[in-house]
C-alpha cells in the first residue's frame, strides 16, 4: 500500500472517531473537534491530490557505466542526499 494511501486511510480512521466522539459534548468542545476535523479532512484531500500529481519512481537508467572486474550480476550505487549523483 502506497504511503499516502495509508496515511489516508489513518486520517479516516481519526475522522470516524472524531465523528462519533462529537454528539456528547459541549457546544465550545463540539466546536474545537469540529476544527481538527475540517483540518484533517483538507490534509486527506490534499494527500489525495499529491498522489495524483506526483510520479512514482520506477528506477534510473544509467549510461557510460563501466564495471572493473568480474561483472557482477546485481550493480548497487550509492548516492548523494538529493539523489542527483552517484558517490563512494
């Protein structure tokens, strides 16, 4: 399950509980539940739209790689913290 399918689904599962947790309280109470749930409500829709919008990585394709030595049949690299080279 994709991360921010799973994070939806938690955010649901808090929403329920607000939901049914909201009839006994006092209005002011009632009121403050009612915020958390209208904020957690737009971060679903929002998590909702960034699984839309963003592309899932599949892998790199690497050119002008040269092994030294016995070619091993799995290559592994490591690289930098943004991901935009390859480093020792």
């Amino acid at each position: 399950m994709p991360i921010v399918s799973k994070k939806g689904n938690e955010l649901d599962i808090t929403l329920a509980e607000l939901e049914s947790q909201i009839e006994h309280l006092s209005q002011a109470e009632s009121d403050s539940v009612g915020l958390i749930s209208a904020r957690l409500t737009k971060e679903r829709y929002h998590l909702l739209e960034l699984a839309k919008t963003k592309p899932a990585f599949i892998g790199w394709k690497l050119s002008g790689v040269v092994v030294a030595g016995d070619k091993p049949e799995i290559l592994s690299f490591n690289f930098d913290k943004e991901i935009t080279k390859i480093v020792p």
